[in-house]
C-alpha cells in the first residue's frame, strides 16, 4: 500500500508549474486513461466471448451471500475514509487511490515554491527509500511464493477442474496481444506515426521489459531509445516516460480486471455485463496506482478482492501461470509508454509550431 500510494503522490506532485508542462501533464494523462480503458475493454469483450468456466463448483454460503449483497454504490461511498491508518492496515486500495490522488494535487496547489519543494522532495525520498526495501524482499519471495502454490494445490479436490484455468489464460493473454499489435498501432495511426518504425526504435527496451518484468527498472532503456532513436525531445521522455511508468498500466489493467472477475466467479458470483461495467473503471484506477515492479498487479489484485471478503484461494493455482503474464504485461506497458511519449512529443511540437 504505502509503494502504490507514493507512486501517486509523486507522480502526480512532480508536474512543474510551467504552462507548457502542464499542457505536457494533461496530455500524458488523457492518453494513459485513454489506452488503458481500452485494454479493459478489449478484456471484457474477451471475458464475454470466451466465458472461462469455473475451476471449483461453489455452493454459496453466508459470507459470500453477504459480500454479494454490498452494492457497488456503497463500496464506492466507502471509498472516502475516516481513518487513514485503517486504510493502509486493512488494504483499501480504492480508498489509498483517492488520499494518495487528493495529496498529490494538493501538492501541486502549494502556493510557496520552497515548501512545496521541500514536501515533493519527501515523498520522492520516502519513494526511492521503499524501492530499495523492495529490492532486498523480492530475494525472499521465492520461499513465500513456493508456500502460496502449495496451499493453492492443497485446495485442489474432486470439484476441481482445470480447464476454466485454460480459458482464463487465454483472455488475459489476448487482451495483452491485441492491445499490443492491434489496439496501440492503431492509436499510432491515428496520430500519423508509423508504428513498425516506432516498434523497431523500442525493441530493445521491449526485450529488457520482458525478461525483468519490471517497466520501472527498464526506464533508463526506454528513455535512452526514445531519444535516440525515436528523436522525442529530452524535455517530453523525461517527464513523460517517469510518468507513464507510474500510471500507464495497459496489461495490468486487463488483468486486474480479467483476475478479480474471474476469482469472484468461483466463489459464487455472477458475471453480468452489469456487474461488469464498474469494474472497466475501478480496474483502470486501480491500474494507475500499481507500482512499476514485478508481480505488482498480482498482489493488487489480490488486494482489491481482500478488501472485498472474497477468498483467495484461487490465487494460488494463478500464480504458478503469472510470471508468463507479467512478462507480457510488463511489454505491453513499456510499448504503451512509448506510444504515449510519441503522441505528447508530437503534439507539443505541433503546439509549438503554430505558436
């Protein structure tokens, strides 16, 4: 919680007061929403089409009654705490999003240069203080991970079955594959960029994304080749490209929302198109608060269905399959950033022209 949350606030704080940056920061913005809602719904439209069945045959019990009679409404007015030390301690993601976003533009809106200096320099310090705690943690995670996949398969029992894992598979990969070779080119075209040249430029930042599974440790790759090869100036890749590691999510967002569907699904939930509109939004924020390192969508997903009451079971017979998505993810969200610092870069030189 406290990794997504400093995520925010120092993305959101970092925007300079300058007129031109800020035309940079909105821009930025617009497009990472914008392809980021539609990698949700290339995933929704997936889920629809392909309906992964359910791995556990579920009788509904008292608890799972209760948890599917809270209305979406209700969950979202939760959103707004009471107690912010509760929000970290009982891992509210929604509700960390909205104090991390209020904090971070309140920053912004500090009337004193040097105070809002000196704050903005805490929290970037706080940041790059956990990220090197995260470092030394990650060495650990493989005992913690070998013990997840074993309660996983413990679970496993007569009722099981493994092809609704097939299915579910298959979604989240497509919607990383489409986004990626259709959905992005296009969004390329449309701003009368080549997407193979651009593509060719970006390899291998790509490449070193897929293999690290983290688009925060592949950034300096990434900025070096849209500078070099893709001629975007410094000023727009080292705002832009820091930024977008941050909150341009694309594949994080359609696993967040593929996972956590499909997790509720197995525990007696009914996929409605109804039910899952809301979820195409709260994905896509959530998806902007997700930490750039590896298996940082995993566990926010998990998050968000703990904050729920939804048991986790599931999530343990996932994780043997997430390293190949995460590696997918991880490109797709490095090839999003890329074509998101095109599009800026073009748009503030034809800014600059006609002024």
């Amino acid at each position: 919680m406290p990794v997504i949350a400093l995520s925010v606030i120092v993305a959101l704080s970092s925007s300079e007061d300058k007129h031109s940056m800020k035309r940079v920061w909105r821009r930025t913005l617009f497009y990472t929403l914008t392809t980021t809602v539609l990698a949700v719904l290339v995933a929704a439209v997936l889920y629809l089409v392909i309906a992964p069945s359910s791995v556990y045959t579920v009788t509904p019990n008292a608890s799972l009654d209760a948890v599917a009679g809270i209305s979406y409404g209700r969950h979202l007015l939760q959103i707004i705490p009471d107690n912010l030390v509760k929000a970290f301690s009982e891992c509210q993601v929604l509700t960390v999003l909205f104090i991390s976003v209020v904090t971070g533009l309140s920053i912004r809106a500090v009337p004193n240069p040097e105070a809002r200096q000196t704050v903005r320099h805490f929290f970037e310090g706080f940041h790059a203080m956990l990220f090197t705690i995260i470092g030394g943690i990650v060495k650990l995670l493989p005992i913690g991970l070998f013990g997840f996949i074993a309660v996983g398969v413990r679970e496993l029992n007569a009722n099981t079955s493994l092809q609704g894992m097939g299915a579910y598979f298959l979604v989240v990969t497509l919607a990383n594959v489409l986004q990626g070779i259709i959905v992005l080119p296009l969004f390329l075209l449309l701003k009368g960029q080549r997407p193979l040249r651009i593509f060719k430029g970006m390899a291998p930042a790509l490449s070193v994304a897929f293999f690290t599974k983290s688009s925060a440790g592949t950034l300096p790759v990434t900025m070096q080749r849209a500078e070099t090869k893709l001629n975007i100036r410094p000023e727009i890749s080292r705002f832009v490209l820091p930024l977008c590691t941050t909150i341009n999510m694309n594949g994080c967002g359609a696993f967040i929302f593929t996972t956590v569907l499909y997790v509720m699904q197995n525990n007696g939930f009914t996929i409605t198109p109804t039910l899952m509109l809301p979820w195409i939004f709260i994905a896509t924020l959530a998806a902007v608060g997700n930490a750039g390192v590896p298996m940082g969508c995993f566990f926010l997903s998990a998050s968000l269905l703990s904050s729920m009451n939804v048991p986790l079971e599931l999530m343990g017979m996932i994780l043997p399959i997430y390293s190949v998505i995460d590696m997918l993810e991880t490109a797709l969200n490095v090839w999003s950033d890329s074509c998101v610092a095109v599009a800026v870069n073009q748009d503030m030189a034809t800014v600059a022209q006609a002024s």
